[in-house]
C-alpha cells in the first residue's frame, strides 16, 4: 500500500508538518489502496511563501524561457504517459482508453498554451499608451478528482506562460495521481517554487489559499457551492477569481433531427466519464410528438453502452468515484421516483453483475419536469433526465430555466435552425450537432452560477494578467 506523505514545495519534495491521514479506496474494489497525509495550515504557507519568493525572477523570464519549460513540461508528462494512466485507472476507476485519453490530453496542454502564450498580445500599444498585460503574482489553484491530471496541467500552464508562480491543491481523493504528476513536474527542472502541491482538505488548504493575502488570484474548478464559499471568503483580500463551477446542461433534439443518430450521441454526452463531467448534457428536451420514438432508442442506446471495469475494452462507463458519491446518485434516483418521474432504464442499487464497486446503474427517466429535483440540481453520475416540450420556443425557454450556464446541445437536420436555437442559449459553449468535443482555441467557462472567467486559449491567458496602462510612453 502506497502512502504519500510528502508535498511539493519550493523544489523538493518534502515531509507534511500536517498529521491527520485519509485512506485512499478503490471504486472498483472497494478496498484501500493507499493513504494520504494531509496538510496543515503550515505546509501551505510554506508553499505559499516560496510561490511569493520565487515570483519577481519568474515573472521577468522572457516568453521564449518560459515556452522552453512548458515543452519540458509536455515531454516529462508523456514520458510517463502509461505510470500515470495506471495510476489513474486503478484510484479514479474510468476505463483504460479514457483514462490514457485525458493523461495525453493533460500534456498537450502544456504545447497549446505555449502555442497561444506565443501569439498573446503581452503589449498593446494605441496612440501614446502603452498597455503591458503584467502577471499577477501568485496563483492559488483549486482542482477536483473528477480529471485530475486534466485539471492540475491546465491551471498550471496558463499560470506559467504568463508569468506567475502557483500553488496547486489537488483533490485529496486523486494523491496517487498527483504524486507520479508531481514527479513529472520535477523532473522538468521548473525553477524552485515556481509550482508547489500540497495535498489537503478544502476545509483547511483551501481555505488558506482564499484567505491569504498573498494569493492573487484562485482558479477553481468544482460545484458551485464551493465556488460561492471561495468568493466569499477571498473577498476580504479582493482577489482575483476564475471559476469553473458546475452544470445542469441542456441537450435540445428538435423535430427534424435524425433521432438514430443524435439519442445515442445524447447518451453519450450525457454519460461522458461515467456522468461526472461538469459539461454533460443531463437534461435531455425531445418533442413530444417523437417521445415514445425517442424512448424506445433511449433503451438500446443504454443497453449498448458498456459499464465494466476499467481493463475491459469494450467498457464506456465504469464506477463512480467513492462510495459518498454512489450514495449521492442513489438519493437522487430515489428522488426522482418519488417525484413521479418515469424510469425507463437504470434504477436504484449497484448495476447487475458486480459484486463489488460503485457501479451505479445508468439511469434514464422521461416525464421530468423541469421544477423536479432531477432536473434542478447537478447529480454527477449517469442519470440523464428527458424532459418534453411542444414547440421550439418552449424548448429554449426550458433550456434557459436553470441557475447553470456551461454548456449546452443542440441537434438538428437543419444547420441554419440549429444555429438559430444555439444562439438564443444562455450557456458557455452550445455544441451544434456534436457529441462530446473540445475546440482547445474556444473558450470554456460558464454563463450564471456556472463560474466566472474562461479557459482556453488567449481567453485563458487573460485571467492571468493585469493591464498596466503607461500614459505618454510613446511621446515624440
């Protein structure tokens, strides 16, 4: 059994002055597979402190310097490309090809960012002002478990392409990932404290970070609860937030879509990583003169997707992340029978046929409306609600009945109509007749409780920087 009982601070890996320790299990057995100890106030102060010291050399590195260590970073990441997609298949439990797919996706964002940080307008010049977009001191990053390496690269890329040292607190439930990926930072010869990790609870690391006032900016991806708490308490020290916060995505199929292509494309966007993707499309608006069509292709379409455990290559879906969270989707499907929604496929229990893991059932109810708590609240698991609407109108009204504003789909066999209904949608990103797809060049942030600021890209860039105006720089 593996036990991480080191953070990563100021260059070296060292001993956490926190006692308390946290078991790590396996949501595919169920059994303990490692042990955290976690940080105190103390281990993140020091990480903090050495990010401050370490921040006017680092934020006076020229652009080429700074994309020579972002190239370093890509190769030390791939080099352990398999190590670290083990590690992530045997403690978060999604498949091997997901798996692999986001560790080779978190690297290359390390090469995106050094492509955008290239082409970025650091200075702007209009008339006799000059305007230099200066980094912002410190960053503070607050990542989740549900794409750990995904998460932690791409707060730490834009961060350093811009100048900035980081402190990263990574998802307590993810510290065997985060070990191997901190190993792989090292090993890219960053300079001493320009990247520190500290493992450790939001109640005490995160809290920390908020708070103090040598954080200059948190970037937080996570529920829009904690992003709430996070604002609050980093106002005192006005800091500078991007929020990535949660969402309840619509996925609007008009009349005149091919309904055998876009219920099994619903599915899957619905059931991306096992539903615990902040951009699936979990409520499902089908016309209600296709319902009983689209609830026959719904069946089959849940039926051939695969739940199995992660060496199955022929698995799409594999458990949830914890026993909390297969609690918390249980209470949620219970919820929506209660409420008289109608269960067409999935149900309450472990799925058939494992005897150990949390492998929650995939769930499909028709007949939510939209006031039901299925509909409201962001469950993360693979429960997909389908809600039905008479014209288009009352299909974008639906949509746009929510707190959320991440993202959202749009399916149809006219591109022109599509367009039009995706325009009208109060959401971050809406997909046009696309599954689950990323543009690395288009931003990706949310409109409402969905979070504040963009990543991605130049959008992404600018959350790092301040515009500092020099008046009369130019003065002849």
């Amino acid at each position: 059994m593996k036990v991480i009982d080191k953070h990563y601070i100021n260059g070296r890996f060292v001993p956490s002055q926190g006692r308390e320790t946290m078991e790590l299990i396996s949501p595919v057995t169920e059994e303990v597979i490692g042990k955290v100890v976690l940080g105190d106030e103390r281990d993140i102060r020091d990480a903090i402190a050495a990010a401050k010291a370490a921040f006017p050399s680092f934020s006076r590195t020229s652009i080429a310097e700074r994309g020579q260590m972002l190239q370093r970073l890509h190769d030390a990441v791939m080099a352990r490309v398999d190590e670290l997609t083990d590690e992530a298949v045997q403690e978060y439990g999604s498949p091997v090809a997901a798996s692999r797919g986001r560790t080779v996706f978190s690297a290359k964002a390390f090469l995106l960012t050094k492509e955008a940080m290239e082409s970025f307008d650091f200075e702007r010049v209009k008339g006799e002002t000059k305007v230099v977009m200066e980094p912002l001191g410190v960053v503070g990053a607050i990542t989740p478990w549900n794409a750990n390496y995904t998460h932690i690269c791409g707060k730490i890329a834009p961060a350093l392409a811009t100048g900035n040292t980081i402190v990263v607190k990574p998802s307590e439930l993810s510290a065997l990932q985060t070990q191997i990926l901190a190993e792989c930072l090292d090993a890219a010869e960053i300079p001493a404290g320009v990247i520190n990790i500290v493992n450790g609870t939001g109640a005490v690391i995160g809290a920390e970070i908020s708070n103090n006032p040598d954080i200059s900016i948190i970037s937080f991806t996570g529920s829009t609860g904690v992003g709430k708490t996070i604002a609050r308490d980093s106002a005192a020290t006005l800091k500078r937030l991007a929020l990535e916060l949660g969402g309840k995505s619509p996925n609007i199929i008009l009349d005149d879509a091919n309904f055998e292509e876009a219920i099994p494309r619903a599915i899957q966007i619905a059931f991306s990583n096992t539903g615990q993707a902040c951009h699936a499309g979990t409520r499902l608006l089908i016309p209600a003169n296709r319902l009983e069509e689209a609830k026959k292709l719904l069946v089959e379409a849940v039926s051939a997707t695969k739940l199995g455990y992660p060496d199955d290559p022929d698995a799409a879906l594999g458990p949830v992340v914890s026993r909390k969270q297969f609690d918390t989707i249980q209470r949620y499907i219970q919820a929506g029978i209660d409420e008289g929604a109608e269960l067409i496929t999935g149900g309450l229990g472990r799925a058939e046929g494992f005897e150990h893991g949390y492998f929650a059932r995939p769930t499909v109810f028709v007949g939510v409306k939209n006031d039901m708590t299925i509909a409201r609240e962001e469950i993360f698991g693979p429960v997909l609600s389908v809600i039905s609407y008479e014209t288009e109108e009352e299909a974008v009204s639906i949509a746009n009945d929510t707190i959320y504003g991440l993202a959202a789909y749009v399916s149809s066999g006219d591109h022109e109509r599509a367009s039009r209904v995706a325009s009208q949608i109060v959401a971050g990103r809406v997909l046009i007749n696309k599954g689950v797809h990323d543009d690395p060049y288009a931003p990706f942030g949310g409109f409402k409780q969905s979070g504040i600021g963009r990543d991605s890209g130049h959008y992404g860039l600018e959350e790092f920087v301040e515009p500092k105006a020099l008046l009369g720089f130019n003065q002849v």
